[in-house]
C-alpha cells in the first residue's frame, strides 16, 4: 500500500498541492483524475520522490520514505511510469531492461516483456521503435522486479483509443496477478472507469472527493469540476 | 502461454549473449597480446633515436588523451581538467624522489592521490550538468597548477626540477624508461592494457550502468541506481588514467614542472581525442598520433602549427563526426562488405 499524509507542494507562490492526503490498500488499482492543473502529476511527483515535498509524509508498505531519495524508494518497492516517454533511448530494449534488473532482488525481465508483447522487439535500441513499443518499454521499466506499488502517469497518452483499451485491460489483469497497489492517472475516462476498484478526485490542488467508479460518474461536484459531460 | 516458457527462451538468449560476450573477451584478449608483440619490430626497426622519442611522446599523450575520450563516451562529460591529475601524478612521483624515497612509492601515491582526490571532487562536481561541469574542471585545473606554481620551496616554481632515477626498479635496470626504444615498448604496453582495461570496464555490468545514467539520469535514478557516486567513481577512473600518462611522462622526462598541469595540456588532449573520435575506446590514441606527428610537420614547415591543427579539428568537426576512428571503422566496414559481395556467387 501506498500512504501520503497532508502533503503539500509549492512551485514558487502557487500551491500545487494543498494539504492531500490519500491512502491506497494493497492490490488496489486507485484512478487519479481532475482538470489540468489539478496537481494529479504533482501528486506522482511527491509520491515517487522525484520533487519534494514542502510537507507531509509518504509511507510505502508502512515505511515511511518522506526522506528516502526516488532510487532508494525504488529499492523500497515503488516502480513508475512518466507521462511523456522516459526511456534509454539508446540502448536496445533487453539491455535497458537488464540493467533495471540488477536493482532488484527478483529480475523478471522475460517475464515483464512477455507480458508487454517486447520480446520480438527485444534486440532492437528503444529511440527506434514505434511510439507505442517505447510507451510500453517505460511500463516495463516499471514493472521490473515486481514492485508493490506502481505509479502510472499517463501510461495510455498518445495511444490510440483501441492500443488504450488493450493496454489498460491487460495491465488492469497484470496487476491483480501480481498484486501490486496501483495509482494511475490518466486523462481517457474510458481507460479509468474500466481498470479502476477507486478513484480519488483532485482539484486546485486538494482532493475534491474519493470513491467507486459508479459514485463518481454520478458526483455532481466532480460532474460539475472535471467530468461535465464526458462521462 | 507460460511464462516459465517464455522466461526460458530469454534465459536461452541471454546465456548465448554472455557467451558472445565470452568470445568478444577471449578475441580482444589475443588483440592484446598481439598488439603489445607488434610494437617490438616497431622499436627496434626504427633508427632515429629523433622519431623513437616523438612516437613515445605520443604514446604518453595517447595515454591522456584517452583519459579524456573514455570520459566523454562512458559518461558524455568533457573536461578540460584532466592535466590537473596527470601533473598531480608527476609530481607525486617527482617530489619522493627528490627527497630520497623510494620510486614505487612514488608511482603508488601517483596511482592513488589524482584519482582519490577527483573522486571526492566529482561527488561535488558531477551534479552540475554540460558546460558548466567543464568550466568547474578547467577552475580545478587551473587552481592547482597554480599551486604548484606558487608553492616554489617545494615544486621549483616555473621552472620546476629535474631528478634522478635510482639505478635499478624492481630489480631492472632503470635506464630502460628513458631510452626510447624500450621506453617505446613499455609505454605502449601499458597503453595497450589501459585500452583492455577500459573496455572491459565499459562492458561490465557498473560500466553498463553508468552508460546508462549517461543516456538518461533520472531514469536510472528511478530504476533504483544512484547516479553520482558513479559518475563520480568514472570520473575518479579517467583520473586515474590521466595519472599512469603523467607518471609514464616523468619517468621519461626525469623533469617535473607547472606545464604539465596547464590547462593548455588538456585542451590538446580534448582536440587530439575530438580528432581521433569518442566513439571508440582505442579513438583518442589514433588522435594522440595524428596530432603528435601533424604538429612536427607543421613545426618544420612554419611557426604556426596550432592554427595547423585549429584547421584539422574545424574538418574533423564539421565533416567526421565520429573522428578519424570513426572514418576507419566506416572505411572498414565498406571493404569488408565490398569483399563479401565479390565473393558472393
């Protein structure tokens, strides 16, 4: 599980978040959603350790890592994924997935690219494969060693409606099979109402309300804020 | 589909990739043997003491050069500082013999006190990214060839000062460092090695790493690697080949002084591997070479040979990116497919 405590992040004089607590149980898949701005990376950001958080705490497992660098709270169990493509573009996929492994206890790498459909691709260097391949590549960084909890931002962007369909339904499968907490954001509402057991909403930068796919779609404040007449 | 049965098929790829790799090793392995013989012919056909000297120089600079290029394709960072560690390093072999101490004791404080001492200051420097880290090593560089400079009751001052060798290093006579046919023999061998070396670094599994946080820090950070104690580990490596340049060049020289810790002396190691390509491991000494004998000739024929080698690094820049290495391996590599498509039926 994943825990962040009153956590709040300033970007010079505006408040990127305000005081946002959330908690997602184990094995859950958790869908973080709001209007642009609403401080949903920002919230990744904190959680994964790659910005600071002005306040608050974050706890993995029960542990609490507020102190621990992005590379230790890796080691700790967390795995994300970056809204835009955040791979070694250089290096072959196999290689880049290798060199992920050595980090953890349990190297899964065929295991993670069977999964992801790269092990025909596997020899080929990442920065020369479809846009596509190189989304799931980020994944599979992610996925490497099996971490407890997995951070998706974006994971479906740039993907067309049916490569999102697939690749949301599948990780939603992936995920209950290995029992990893998840927290993805994402802006295709089709990809969240269908993976997701919770969804949590934020707003300028505070959560606006927490609940099952089925309570938000109906929410007249979140309706209203971010869903208008997309659901 | 299993995934036991899809692990096994990767598992099945990969020992057949460390079993390649096994094979590059062994192969580069008899490259090594056969490129330390080679020189031997080399050394002894050659009789110009003249041109004997100059091809050691350019071994010895080949040996800084590298330090450099290895830098720049590891860890994709230039410096202009190197000079700093490879004049550390001669005057750490210098100053104990001066004071009647012992030559390896000399040449191991050489190999330890550069390298120890980027460590610590890349654990500082390597956090600051592209041009600014290569202005922080000229500042280094410049700040202790000023101290050595400065520091005239121990180093000499500008004018530095020579030394003597003991008779005899591990029991050879010490002669064989300062004349140039074996020094010739010895200096290559120990290129050669550093070469090795390198490579074998660039292949394991901390070399792959650190290439990997070159392409893409924050990835590896969130992959689980801290990323500066191995930049700055890869910078301490370079030092430490800089260092081997710097005590090869004293023991050659028998002559110590600020010159060989000026900026100016890493900047010709930073053209001569530009010129000789950072693609390629072996690419700086190819530079180190080219420009050693480009700068004779232009010596003979004129005055101005920097702007002789100005001309040759704006060509290579703009029209080899890769280097006069890189030309090669191109040149090379269209032979050996010309030569398969005659041999074709």
């Amino acid at each position: 599980m994943i825990e962040g405590h009153n956590l709040t992040r300033r970007y010079g004089a505006v408040a990127a978040l305000r005081d946002v607590s959330i908690s997602v149980p184990e094995g859950e898949i958790r869908g973080l959603i709001g209007p642009n701005g609403a401080g949903k990376s920002t919230l990744i950001d904190v959680l994964s350790g790659r910005a600071e958080n002005a306040s608050g705490r974050v706890s993995i497992q029960g542990r609490d890592v507020t102190q621990l660098s992005a590379q230790e709270r890796r080691v700790a169990g967390l795995g994300r994924s970056f809204q835009r493509t955040n791979i070694f573009a250089n290096l072959t996929i196999a290689d880049q997935l290798e060199i992920a492994g050595f980090t953890v206890s349990e190297a899964n790498v065929d295991e993670v690219m069977a999964e992801l459909g790269l092990l025909e691709v596997a020899n080929e260097v990442a920065g020369q494969t479809s846009y596509g391949i190189q989304r799931r590549v980020d994944l599979a960084l992610a996925l490497i060693g099996r971490p407890k909890v997995l951070l998706l931002d974006e994971p479906a962007a740039g993907l067309s409606a049916a490569e999102s369909i697939a690749l949301s339904r599948h990780l939603r499968d992936l995920v209950h099979r290995w029992k990893v907490t998840v927290l993805i954001v994402e802006h295709d509402m089709e990809v969240v109402f269908s993976i997701c057991d919770r969804i949590t909403v934020l707003h300028l930068g505070q959560v606006l309300t927490e609940g099952t796919p089925d309570q938000i779609r109906t929410s007249p404040e979140v309706v209203k804020a971010y869903l208008g007449s997309a659901a | 589909m299993t995934d036991l049965s899809v692990g096994d098929l990767g598992t099945g790829k990969r020992e057949r990739q460390a079993l390649a790799r096994r094979r590059e090793t062994l192969s580069q392995g008899a490259i090594l043997i056969i490129a330390i013989v080679a020189v031997i012919p080399v050394a002894y056909l050659v009789r110009s003491n003249l041109v004997l000297s100059l091809m050691t120089q350019a071994v010895i600079a080949g040996v800084l050069a590298t330090s450099v290029g290895f830098l720049i394709r590891q860890s994709g960072a230039v410096t202009f500082g190197n000079a700093a560690f490879y004049g550390t390093a001669a005057y750490c072999v210098a100053l104990p013999l001066k004071a009647g101490l012992s030559l390896p004791l000399g040449i191991a404080l050489a190999l330890v006190i550069p390298p120890a001492l980027a460590y610590l200051l890349g654990l500082v420097i390597v956090r600051i990214p592209g041009i600014a880290f290569s202005m922080l090593t000229l500042a280094i560089g410049q700040a202790l060839s000023e101290l050595a400079l400065k520091a005239r009751w121990l180093t000499g001052g500008e004018d530095g000062f020579s030394f003597a060798l003991p008779k005899t290093v591990v029991g050879l006579d010490a002669s064989f460092l300062q004349r140039p046919t074996s020094m010739l023999i010895f200096s290559w061998s120990v290129l050669v090695l550093v070469l090795f070396g390198l490579s074998l670094f660039s292949r394991s599994r901390y070399g792959r790493v650190v290439a990997a946080i070159r392409e893409n820090e924050e990835r590896a950070r969130f992959i689980g690697y801290q990323t500066v104690s191995r930049r700055a580990a890869t910078f301490a490596l370079s030092a430490f080949v800089a260092s081997i340049g710097g005590v090869l060049a004293t023991l050659y020289n028998s002559f110590v002084s600020p010159e060989t810790m000026h900026w100016s002396l890493s900047g010709m190691a930073l053209i001569m591997a530009i010129i000789g390509g950072t693609q390629l491991l072996w690419g700086a000494v190819v530079g180190a070479a080219f420009v050693f004998f480009a700068k004779d000739w232009a010596g003979d024929i004129g005055e101005h040979w920097q702007a002789v080698i100005g001309v040759i690094l704006i060509v290579v820049t703009v029209g080899l990116p890769g280097g006069i290495s890189g030309a090669m391996m191109q040149i090379a590599s269209r032979g050996s497919r010309l030569f398969k498509g005659r041999g074709a039926p």
